[in-house]
C-alpha cells in the first residue's frame, strides 16, 4: 500500500533557499554573483552546476554558514546525503543556532538510517524553534525503522495536530494506526485524508483497505468484504 510509507523526512532544499543572500558581512561582488549564478543554476534544476558554484562559494568563505548551507542543498538534490550532511555539520560548527538547519540535518541523517543521530539533531531543532510536524515524522520513521509501529503511530499523529491540512501526513498516520491495530483511529485518519485530497488514488486504495479489514474483523460476508 503506497500511503504506508512514510512521509519523506529529508527535505530536498536547505532552508535558506529563497531570499538567499550573499554570505553576511562580505563585500564581495565575487560572492554576490556566486551565489546569485548558483541559485539560478539550482531553480532551473541544474544541481550539478550549482553543486560546483557553491562549493566555489564555500571555498572563498569558509567562514559563513550560508555558503556551507547551499552546498548542502545541492549536494542532497544531487542525492549525495553524505556530503550535504558533512556539510550541514559545518554550518552548524559555525552558527548552531540555525534551528531549520538542525532539522535539515535530522531530515539527512534518518534518510541515511542513522536514527540515533537524527533523533540527536531534531531535538536539537526543537530546542531552538519548538516542535514542528517535520521533526515528529522525523521521529516516527526511526520508530517504524525499530519496528515500533505504536510509537511511529503517536508520532505522525502528533504530526497531523501540527499540520492538518496535509492529506498524505494523515494518510501515513492511518497506515501506521493499521500497523497496530488501531482500526477505528486509522478509518478515521483515512477519512480526513480522502476529505482533504478525495482524488488520490493511493490514499483511496489505502481508505479501502482500511474498510475490509474492519468489516472482517466484525464479520461482514465475505461478499459485502469483496464490494468494499
């Protein structure tokens, strides 16, 4: 069932992506146009050349977390999770107040499965900017990755009270509620789901599937199970 999967917890853009400036306290029009040129490169969905301008970037301003936060951007749409983690750590060594960096960070390390350090760096994130829907999906892929279904279920519901209008967060809340057997919490977390996007269809197939299961466990005939 698709909607069984988790909710994407990575982010594919550093959070200083739009409205970026040049690194703060420089002069440099070389900076300026780095980073300009770069993010034109990385919207027209050229990361690998935006990749190589904000490693220029980071080259000549080691110093700026801003430089460090870009090739980070970069190098995770290039899908190298590693490196943007490296360098997500450097941005931090710089400035560890940035709280949307620590969760970019978390994002990274649970799609590398490092759930330990990613449960680490959302705390971190909370500490600085408070709870968010994207740390708590955070949490609940570490705990479905620990075959903690009950936990990964109170997480993405902590999620969905953070940002209920988001039909696929509901829809992942309602295969988690499945997964533990939860049946009346996941029919009604499928219900919420089909009324914010009733044109899905994995989130259909997902609301169906609730459905049988529930009318088999109350006996329905197996043919009134075959029509739902």
């Amino acid at each position: 069932m698709p909607v069984s999967q988790q909710v994407n917890p990575g982010p594919t853009q550093a959070p200083l992506e739009n409205g970026a400036e040049p690194p703060e306290g420089t002069e440099s029009a070389e900076a300026t146009d780095l980073t300009r040129h770069g993010l034109h490169r990385f919207r027209a969905g050229d990361f690998e050349q935006a990749s190589r301008i904000f490693a220029a970037l980071v080259g000549g301003w080691p110093q700026r977390a801003l430089p460090w936060n870009l090739h980070a951007m970069a190098l995770t749409s290039l899908g190298r999770r590693e490196e943007a983690v490296a360098a997500l750590r450097r941005s931090l060594d710089i400035d560890a107040t940035q709280g949307e960096v620590w969760a970019s960070l978390a994002g990274s390390l649970a799609q590398l499965q490092r759930f330990d350090e990613a449960d680490a760096a959302g705390e971190a994130a909370v500490a600085i900017a408070g709870e968010s829907a994207e740390i708590w999906q955070i949490r609940a892929t570490g705990r479905t990755a620990r075959n903690d279904f009950r936990g990964a279920a109170d997480a993405l519901a902590s999620a969905a009270d953070l940002d209920p209008e988001n039909a696929a967060l509901c829809a992942n809340l309602g295969a988690a509620l499945l997964k533990c057997g939860r049946f009346s919490e996941a029919d009604a977390a499928f219900a919420r789901a089909l009324s914010l996007d009733p044109e899905s269809g994995p989130i259909a197939e997902g609301a169906r599937l609730c459905t049988v299961i529930i009318a088999a466990l109350q006996g329905a005939p197996a043919a009134a199970i075959v029509r739902a």
